[in-house]
C-alpha cells in the first residue's frame, strides 16, 4: 500500500492536508515533526509533506527536523511554515517581514510558473490563500522560485532534480483556486501515487488495529445514536464482536422520544446493548451551572462515571471506545490550537479515567469521511445521514441555567421546527438544524393578555465538514409555520428569531 506522511510542525490544518490527500485515493498518516529517519525509513512513504506552522523558523524554540531527511531521496512538500523550513534547513534565508505590506494574510493574487510540475497546465494567475508574517527571500542552491505575488518574492519554490517543492500558501483550503489540483499534481506527478486506496482499505487496516490492540480484552463503547458513535459500533462490532458492550445515557438531555428510538433501533442489532437511565444524576449534577464550559465539563465527567459503574458491572473491561471525529478534537484544542468550546468527549473528559485505554477508531476523520465509512460498514442511509446531535444535548442549547421545565420546553419546540422542516422536505438542504430556549424573556400579547416569555432561536446550516458553515436560507413560509405552530402549540415561547450568522465568526451550537 502506497503511503504518504505528513509531517505536523503545529499547524491548526495537519488533518486538513491529511483529508486532501485521502480524496486522492492515498492512504496518509500525520506524525509529529520529531520523527527520526530511520522511523520515515520504517515507515516507508511515496513521499513527505510538511504542515505549517505557527512559529518563525529562526527562533531558538521553533520546531526544526533532522536534515538527513532531505538525503533519503524521498520527494518533499513543504507547506508554509514547512516551505520556509526547507528554505532555512537547505541554505536560503527566511526573514521577517518588517513593513505590514509584506505580510499576507488571507485571499492573495498569485503568479505561477506553469512550467513547473505542480503548476503545469493552470493558468498563471489565480488566487491563493495566504497566512504568513516570514518570508524567503533567498532560496537554498538548486531551487528556482517558481511563485511571486505583488509583495513576496518566493511563493513557491522548487528543486525538481531533488524533488523538492515548497509553497508559501495553503493549496489544502478551498480558498486557493487550485490548490486541490497542485496537490494532485504533486501526490500523482511528483510522488507516482496510484489513487487505488479506498475506504474499504480504511475498514480493513482499522479493524486490523483495532483486534491488534483489544486481543482478548473486553471494551466498552459509548453510543449516542448519532452517526458517529453508531459508525464506530459498527466498525468495532465487526472487529471484536461479543467482546464488545454498547451503552447508551439518557442523560434527560436527548430530543423528544430520542432515547426510545434509540433503543428500539439498537436492540435490533447483533450487539449487546445497555441503556442507563441517568437524567436525575445529570440534572442535579447541572443544576444552578450556567457557564458553556462548566456544562461541557460536568457531563464530559459524568458520562466517565456511568461509563465506569457500568464496567464495573460487566467486569475486567479494559477499554473505553469513543466516536470522537477530529473536529472535535481540533476546536478542543489540540496542541497549539486554541480551545474553542470542550466537546464532551475530548477537552471535557475528567483528569482520572478508570480505564486502561480510550479507543477513538474515527479521531482522524472529518464527518463526511465517517459517513462514507458507515455505508461501507452497511449501516442503513437514515443512520448514516442523520444530523449530528451534539453528546451534551440539549444542556448546551439551553442558554444558562438548566431546568427540567426549560429542557421540556425546548424539546416540544425543537420538535415542531423538526417536524415541518421533514413535512417541507427541506431536511435534505441543511446538514443540521435545531432550536435553541435562549435565556431572555420579552413582552408578548397572546388572547388580549400580557405573556413575558421565552425567545426561541431557530438554527439551520449548510456545511460539509462542520469546521465552517453557512446559515441556511429557509423558505420564509416554512418560518412562518414554524413559528406559528410554536407559538401556539408551546407554552412559555412568544417570540421566534431565526439565527444568521456563519461560522465563522459564529459557531453551530450557540454554547
Ligand atoms: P460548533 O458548535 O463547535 O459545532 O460549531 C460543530 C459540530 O460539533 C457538534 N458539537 C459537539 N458534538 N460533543 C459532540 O459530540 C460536543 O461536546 C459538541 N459540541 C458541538 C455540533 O452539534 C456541530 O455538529
């Protein structure tokens, strides 16, 4: 099997790169920076590309790696950050842009050189997507500059004798016009990838590691019912069988009839299937917790703790499985990133684990790429296509103060927006869509009386990874009978806004 490595010198985009390589059909790892040669050699790829970063490479503590790796004769793309390295590390001179117009950042017209591999065959002028405050402004013996824009002077550079290629900008993100294509061109005309590996080798190679590493042990899963942790049942169902327990917590924070659905639809399946009651233990645990991060926090924790009295149960279960997907991951906070909210199964976990290991088969994919794996494991379309729930539940689209009335109020409301959008047929035009009981009251007249009720926020997004999303255009009908029935039908709730805002700045889940 063909691999290829890339090489994470602490930039937010590693599985981003990782992503764009596996839509070429190329099977690809990220591994940390300090990776010796003799690992690389190990590890055997068709070739080697190195992320951004966010650090200047002549600073004393920035990330450097071992030269030795630009002689093993493998071909190398270095990212940004990762550019500027092979600059530095090969004899060019990286400085730092000290007048503001030699900085870039953002949507940059770019100049090409379309004789050179990565370029050939594009037009010579378009758009890239740059983000850098350094720039080369020599490159080392041998290569040639092979990008320009108005203020840089290198932004792509090249060694075809050595196959060496640098680029200033992102070709991972959709911003750069062709940056999907100049990766190709590398993967394909640089590296000779083949393209021939698919998500069935994915399923093969994971349960492969998975039995690897459980033997004979016993593990037990956390299941939502969501796509995630129902792709991970399956694949670790497939992998480990009987040695295999599912639990689902009703934490009293699911969706209107949610933790029955799920039950019925998972007692079908060949697997053994626990469901725990748990709403008391989580509401009074909640109770009188406003802040998003503490509410993330106190479920994370006690999720742990169904999960461990549950082992205990069963008894000698050394492992935990998680359907943590790497945007949860990365808007945890993951090595230099910042924290943007603690998803519950990452950045909201407790310090003690009382298990040996936490198995997370889906940490390196996007959603899209678990939904792909879901059909490949013939888990049904209504399953795979369902829209994420998030694990806090409801608890995090009750902005403040949780009440069980709050959570009730919410439910029937969320149900109604549900209800229509499916009767509109509009579910399949939104990845996800929800509401939220925000914490403000205003004066409403209902039946010639005062109401001082709740406001509801309706919430509907387009998206394909959930790392960004796009507010969905709702037919203004379809809002007016959603509001309409609300109103009427709900009790507490006199006025209905409809959220848009992107994300960014704004993200999907208002806590
Ligand atoms: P945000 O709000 O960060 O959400 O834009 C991105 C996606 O992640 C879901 N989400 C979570 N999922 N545990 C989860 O399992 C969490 O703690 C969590 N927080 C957000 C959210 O519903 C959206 O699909």
């Amino acid at each position: 099997m063909q691999k290829v490595l890339v090489l994470d010198f602490g930039a937010q985009y590693s599985q981003l790169i990782a992503r764009r390589i596996r839509e070429c059909n190329i099977y690809c790892e990220v591994k940390p920076y300090t990776i010796t040669p003799d690992e690389i050699r190990a590890f055997d790829p068709i070739g080697v590309v190195f992320s951004g970063g966010p650090q200047s490479v002549y600073e004393e503590t920035s990330p450097h790696i071992d030269p030795a790796i630009f002689r093993m004769g493998l071909p190398i793309l270095g990212i940004c950050y990762g550019c500027q390295l092979m600059a530095y590390t090969l004899g060019g001179t990286v400085s730092a842009a000290t007048e503001a117009t030699a900085r870039e950042y953002g949507k940059t017209l770019t100049h090409f050189d379309t004789s050179d591999t990565l370029f050939s065959g594009l037009p010579e002028t378009s758009v890239t997507w740059m983000s850098h405050g350094d720039y080369i402004s020599a490159v080392p013996a041998g290569f040639t500059v092979t990008a320009t824009t108005g203020v840089c002077p290198t932004a792509a550079m090249a060694d075809r004798a050595q196959r060496l290629y640098g680029v200033q900008f992102h070709p991972e993100v959709m911003h750069t016009e062709y940056g999907a294509q100049m990766l190709r061109k590398f993967l394909f005309d640089v590296c000779g990838a083949a393209g021939d590996w698919t998500m069935r080798d994915y399923r093969a190679s994971a349960i492969a590691a998975i039995r690897e590493k459980v033997g004979s042990g016993r593990a037990l899963l956390a299941l939502s019912g969501g796509v995630d942790s129902s792709v991970a049942a399956a694949l670790m169902a497939e992998a480990i069988g009987s040695q295999l327990t599912c639990v689902f917590v009703d934490h009293g924070l699911m969706r209107k009839d949610e933790g029955d659905e799920v039950e019925a639809a998972f007692s079908k399946w060949d697997i053994h299937f626990v469901r725990v009651n748990a709403e008391v233990q989580f509401l009074s645990k909640l109770a009188g917790v406003s802040d998003p991060e503490r509410k993330r926090k106190i479920i994370g924790e006690e999720f742990i703790r169904v999960f461990e009295a549950e082992a205990r149960k069963i008894g000698k279960v050394d492992y935990l499985v998680q359907g943590t997907i790497y945007p949860d991951v990365i808007e945890s906070g993951l090595g230099n990133s910042a924290v943007i909210k603690s998803h519950h199964n990452v950045g909201g976990l407790p310090d003690y684990v009382d298990f040996r290991e936490i198995i997370e088969p889906l940490r390196m994919l996007f959603k899209d790429e678990v939904r792909q794996l879901g059909r490949e494991l013939g888990l049904a379309e209504y399953l795979v296509m369902r829209q994420p729930f998030p694990g806090p539940g409801l608890a995090i689209r009750v902005i403040g103060e949780i009440t069980k009335d709050k959570l009730d109020i919410l439910r029937e409301a969320d149900f109604i927006f549900r209800d229509e959008v499916a009767k509109a047929g509009f579910d399949r035009s939104m990845n996800q869509y929800f509401a939220v009981l925000t914490n403000m009251r205003s004066v409403g007249v209902m039946g010639d009386g005062r109401t001082y009720d709740y406001t509801l926020a309706l919430r509907g997004v387009t998206t394909s990874d959930f790392m960004t999303a796009d507010w969905a255009r709702i037919p203004y009908e379809l809002l007016d009978r959603v509001s309409t029935r609300i109103v009427n039908e709900v009790r507490g709730i006199n006025r209905i806004v409809y959220d848009i805002t992107s994300k960014p700045p704004a993200t999907i889940e208002w806590e």
